[in-house]
C-alpha cells in the first residue's frame, strides 16, 4: 500500500469486492455454475481476511490465499466450528483450481456450493 493510500479506503474496497463476490457466487448456484461458485465464495472469505489485515496493519496484505494460513497471520482464533468451515471452504476452492482433486474430497460438487454459499453469506462486509 503506498503512503498516500488511506488505509480506510483501502478496507472498504476490499470490503466491497468481497460483497460482489458473494452476489457473484449466489448467481452461479442459481445458474448451477457449481464450481466457479465454491471458488467465488472462498475468495469472498479471503478478501474480508485481507481487509482485516489491511485495518489491523495498515499494509499490503500478504500473497495467500490459504484461508487458515490468513487467520495465523492475523493471529486469529476463531472457534472451533468456525475453523473447520474455513478448513472446508479451503478445499472446495481447490476443487475448482484442481479438478482432479475433488476426487479426495467426495461429495457432490452442488453440495460443495451450497455448502460455501450459506457460510460465507453470513460474513459482516461492513
């Protein structure tokens, strides 16, 4: 982030985009774009992290795009049920980048939308 970047600016453009991702996502399952929506909904998560860094640092956030590896870094802890969503999410972003991947993780890929859908539709984007 350069210097004269307001920081708060920048947290709201992440922010914004995070929110586009989830109306994005909502789309492709309506459309039964599967895939590209588990993807959407884990860089929707990934960009509300990276906002969060950017509030708490007043940096460039890092180039990761590991849900958990984020939190770490933010020195996040969040519960338990919370994490394992993350975890989860995780892998079904893969199953899009990866398709031979979805193999190893064994479920159906409309359930690994509706699945992201849902959890990632509650995030606070404000």
């Amino acid at each position: 982030m350069c210097k004269q970047e307001n920081p708060e600016l920048v947290v709201k453009e992440w922010l914004k985009r995070a929110e586009e991702d989830i109306k994005s996502a909502k789309i492709m399952l309506e459309t039964n774009h599967y895939t590209w929506s588990a993807f959407i909904c884990q860089q929707a998560l990934e960009k509300c992290l990276k906002a969060g860094y950017v509030k708490k640092r007043n940096e460039i956030p890092p180039y990761i795009h590991k849900l958990e590896r984020l939190c770490e870094i933010l020195d996040i802890e969040p519960p338990e049920e919370i994490l394992e969503d993350i975890i989860r999410i995780d892998k079904y972003y893969i199953v899009a980048r990866y398709p031979d991947y979805k193999k190893s993780v064994d479920v159906p890929i409309k359930v690994i939308t509706q699945y992201p859908v849902e959890k990632t539709n509650n995030c606070n984007y404000s």
